[in-house]
C-alpha cells in the first residue's frame, strides 16, 4: 500500500547549504519531519552545485517521512550568472544593465528543459528571453564583442 501525502512543501534553499535555520527549519518542524535529515540528504544531494539556490518539492507522508525533488535553478539566477550580475536592474523597461546572446539561452534552456512547460527548443528560448528582458538585460544574436577604443581616442593635443 502505497503511503498519504499529507503536504508538500515548497523550499528555496542554497545548493549544499541546507540548515536548520529558517525557512527549512520551521517549515519542516511544523510538519513532524525530521530537519537534520532533511538537511543531510539534501546537502548530499547537492554537492558540487554550490552557489546555486535550489528549488526543493519535499512531499511529507502520514508517519512523518519524506521525500523530495530538487529542480533546476530559477531562470533568472541562470541568467545572472552568465551575464555576471550580483542583481537585475530596478527598471527593467528603461535601463538595460547587460546583454545575453542566443547561444547563452540555449545553454539555459538545456539546464531547464526538463522544468519547463514546453518540449520545443524555439518556444523554450522565448521563455528564458522574455525573463531576461524583465530583468533589464538585452537580448543579441551574436557574440558581443568588448568595446573598440576610437583611434585617437587617448592622445591629447
């Protein structure tokens, strides 16, 4: 016989990282679960991801066991980390704060796919573009090149 779900959980937590410490502890200790395990398997789980924050469906049963899933990183954290950001701009539609280029979103989209709620690439990539226009950052086709310095740029006269 299969065991009750009684909840499922939904957490937010550092790759390698998990503690008792809020939010696991208190959303895990109000359930009956055992927080130090939860934090164990986890962390377990997650080595080698260090410096992501991981989404985590812990599904808690009937005699206070448990079970989880961890998903890949939110979009926008993925985004971050290739543009180099510490966080996206406060005013997304009229400041651009870095570019992303196609070939990044499709590294993305290959971290995502299995989160995602379509199976093609095309719509997929639209997906994580659009979060990366509401995070302020500009979308390219090609490599962005850095910029040229204009001859005669530094000599005085």
């Amino acid at each position: 016989m299969a065991k009750k779900v009684v909840v499922q959980i939904k957490l937010h937590v550092p790759a390698g990282q998990a503690n008792p410490a809020p939010p696991v502890g208190p959303a895990l200790g109000q359930h009956g679960v055992n927080i130090m395990q939860f934090c164990k398997q986890f962390n377990e789980q997650t080595k080698g991801r260090e410096g992501l924050i991981l989404p985590a469906v812990i599904s808690v049963y009937q005699d206070k066991s448990f079970s989880f899933i961890i998903k890949s990183p939110p979009s926008s954290i993925l985004i971050k980390r290739a543009c180099n950001l510490a966080k996206a701009s406060g005013q997304a539609g009229k400041e651009k704060i870095a570019t992303i280029t196609k070939k990044q979103i499709e590294e993305i989209v290959k971290q995502k796919t299995k989160d995602l709620n379509t199976t093609n690439l095309e719509q997929a990539m639209k997906i994580i573009e659009g979060t990366a226009r509401s995070m302020g950052i500009a979308v390219t086709s090609e490599e962005v090149a850095p910029p040229k310095e204009e001859p005669g740029a530094g000599e005085k006269i």
